[in-house]
C-alpha cells in the first residue's frame, strides 16, 4: 500500500511517499516558491527542476513526472491514498477524518481560526481533487490530539459568553507530533501509552510541551494560536496581554503587532538570532545570546514544573524537534535541578545523544525521540482507509 501525504503551505509543498508494507518512506519531495518566477523541486533536499511551476496543481504533475522520472512511482494511480497535515480542526473535528465536500466547507470555515494556514493546506486538497479525484484523501489535524482537555485546562478565564461567541479558548498545535514521539515513548518504555502520563516536550523553530495523562492530552502551552507558551525561534510565547493593550494606546496598529509578537520576538527579538546552533556558537561572548538562551530554558523549565504539578506522577520526559533533538546544552540546563521532581539527567549520556539520557536512579526518565508528524499522517491515512 502506497500512501502519500502533503503539508501544503501557501506557496510550498511537502511531500512524503510510504510503502507502508513496511512504513518505509521511499521519497521525500518539497516544492519552493510556487506562483513566483522560479520555483524549484528538491527531491530528498537536492534540486531536482527550476522553472516556473504555477499553481500546486502544477506542482503536483511535477511531482509525478519527477518520481516516474526516477522509476519510484509510475503515476499517481498507483497509491491508495493521500493524507494531508491540517493546522486547524477547532472543536469540530477531534479525530482525523476521509476528506469529501463537508469536511472541505468546514476546514473553510474554520480559516477564521487559521488564516495563515488553513486556505495553504486547502490548496494541497484541491491540487489532489483536480489531479486524481477519485483517490481518498484524508485530513490529519494539529490541534485533534489536545481535543481530550478538560475544561479547566482549556477555557481562558475571560467573559464566558463572549469566549464561547467568538470561540475563544486553548485549541493547542503540534499534536501530530506530540502523539508521535508518546506513542514511540512508550514503546521505548515497554508500556501501552494508556497507562502511561509523559510531558512531550516539541523545540524546534516553534515550540511547545504537552502534559499527556494516561495517553491523552489534558494540557498544552500553545493556546487560541500557535502564540501562547514557550519561547519560540521568532515568537514571543506567553506575554501579559496588558503589554498589547498598551501598545494599541500608544497607535501600534493590530498589524505591526502581530509582526511584533510573530516575527521579531522570541530568540530572535531577544539577541537577534533564531537559530539555536548559532546562539550555542557565540554566546559565551554576546551578552544578548546568552540571555536569550536561558530565557528559553527558563521558561521550558517552568512549564515542566506545572506540568509535573498538574499530571502528579510522570513516567517520562520527551524532547524532540529541532532544539529537543540536537541541543545537548538545551537539554542539560533544562533538566538543571529538577531532583525534586525526581528528574536526574545522565550527563555524558546526554553528551552522547542516547536514547535514554536520564540515570538509571532517576524516578521520571528522560528520552530523546525523533519527531516524525508524516509517518503519523501516513499511520492515520492507512487506519481510516481500512476502516
Ligand atoms: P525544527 O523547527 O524542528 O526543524 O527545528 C529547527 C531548529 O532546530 C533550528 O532553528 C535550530 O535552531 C535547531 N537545531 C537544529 N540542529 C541543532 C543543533 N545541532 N543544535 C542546536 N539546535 C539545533
């Protein structure tokens, strides 16, 4: 059974093939600069086409002709399914769902949640639509996994009718890959994932952590949007919302705030750099760098605190994505005095990128797992397919 999935961005396309006889990942493809003067194709990270590609429609024939090029796949007759990464479920859709035309107008409607993300994933469905209409496709949703939080984790603590009105309250994102790296966790720890409580800790470009109880999200950083929690490469995470009303006292405008708090705040705003290996690099001689860097951690730290302080027993730490995957330092001051959770951080196991890199004395044990949000929206496509 072949399956492809799509992260579909508004002039971007990611593209992974799985033979899933033995979820193997055959190819990895990525569409840059759709509808501009050059786009390119990189077919696992080297150029493969530079030219004009029009619309994701184009760049889906691209694609085809691409793999048919290389005697991967001969067409798209060949798969069984396609499975697309959603950003936005909103309260409608807790599971991942075979795409037809309902489920089209809502994830529609639901841009008003997600304007950014939203319309570029639909322009992924429709490319397929137009392509190979009769292939299932399947919507595979960020924010499903945190749809198990109880309510007093996700409402916000403003008037309670308009928050219903407008839809305001915790949605939470990344949960593609928080599922991933808890259901890998507990095959790591030999456990079903039901018995077990984890706080998966996502530090990549965004960032976010999940406190996940017998299996199931019952709290998240990100909020309303991918804004709230953690320090992020360019995102402010948490910030007191009386600095934004003070803002638009003093004429900022909705617009430049929004760019404020998303493009020019978090490691970047803070020292001016958003890439963690070059804070690593420099920040034993930049003030700012070194700075940023424990704000960072500071601040994933206390949200390991409430974390442990909401599930009360915890059987793992998880960190994945970008930072969680690669930064030994990140990890190691993270974890810093953390004893009195039961936490203890195995050095040099650390140092050594292992699994596993908490001391066997530890009571909570910390893991390190690579993310992998494709291989899950394959796993889901397959699962509905055969449903
Ligand atoms: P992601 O969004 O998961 O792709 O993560 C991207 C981020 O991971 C980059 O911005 C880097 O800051 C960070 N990263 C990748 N490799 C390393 C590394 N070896 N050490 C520290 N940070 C890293």
């Amino acid at each position: 059974m072949k399956i492809l999935t799509i992260n579909s961005g508004s002039s971007s396309l990611k593209v992974a093939l799985f033979e899933m006889r033995d979820e193997k990942r055959v190819s990895f493809l990525e569409v840059e600069k759709i509808g501009e003067d050059i786009s390119r194709v990189l077919l696992e990270k080297e150029t493969v086409f530079e030219g004009k590609i029009e619309d994701h429609y184009e760049a889906l024939k691209k694609i085809e002709k691409i793999l048919n090029e290389k005697n991967i796949l001969k067409n798209f007759d060949q798969l069984s399914a396609v499975g697309h990464r959603v950003v936005h479920g909103g309260e409608k859709f807790k599971k991942s769902v075979i795409i037809d035309k309902k489920v089209i107008k809502d994830i529609k409607e639901l841009s008003s949640l997600a304007p950014l993300h939203n319309p570029s994933n639909l322009k992924g469905i429709e490319a397929i639509l137009k392509k190979a209409p009769s292939l299932t496709q399947v919507a595979v949703f960020d924010t499903a996994f945190h749809q198990t939080m109880p309510k007093k984790a996700y409402l916000y603590a403003i008037d309670y009718k308009t928050a219903q009105k407008e839809k305001i309250r915790r949605y939470g994102f990344h949960g593609t890959s928080h599922m991933h790296v808890a259901k890998e966790g507990a095959k790591i720890l030999k456990k079903e994932l039901k018995d077990l409580n984890l706080i998966t800790i996502h530090l990549g470009n965004g960032a976010s952590i999940t406190a996940i109880k017998n299996g199931k999200s019952v709290d998240t950083s990100m909020g309303f949007t991918p804004l709230e929690g953690l320090v992020m490469g360019t995102r402010s995470g948490d910030i007191d919302p009386g600095v934004l009303l003070y803002l638009m006292e003093k004429g900022f405008e909705a617009k430049e705030i929004e760019e404020l708090l998303n493009k020019r705040s978090g490691l970047k705003g803070l020292c001016g750099k958003n890439d963690m290996r070059e804070i690593e690099k420099i920040k034993a001689n930049s003030q700012t760098a070194s700075l940023a860097f424990e704000i960072f951690c500071y601040r994933v730290k206390k949200y390991i605190g409430a974390y442990m302080a909401a599930l009360g027993e915890v059987e793992a730490l998880i960190f994945t994505a970008g930072i969680g995957e690669n930064s030994l330092e990140v990890r190691e001051r993270v974890c810093e005095n953390l004893e009195i959770f039961g936490i203890k951080l195995d050095k040099e196991k650390n140092k050594r990128n292992e699994t596993i890199i908490s001391k066997k004395s530890s009571k909570v044990k910390v893991l390190v797992i690579k993310t992998d949000e494709e291989i899950e929206i394959a796993r889901e496509t397959k699962r509905l397919l055969l449903a």
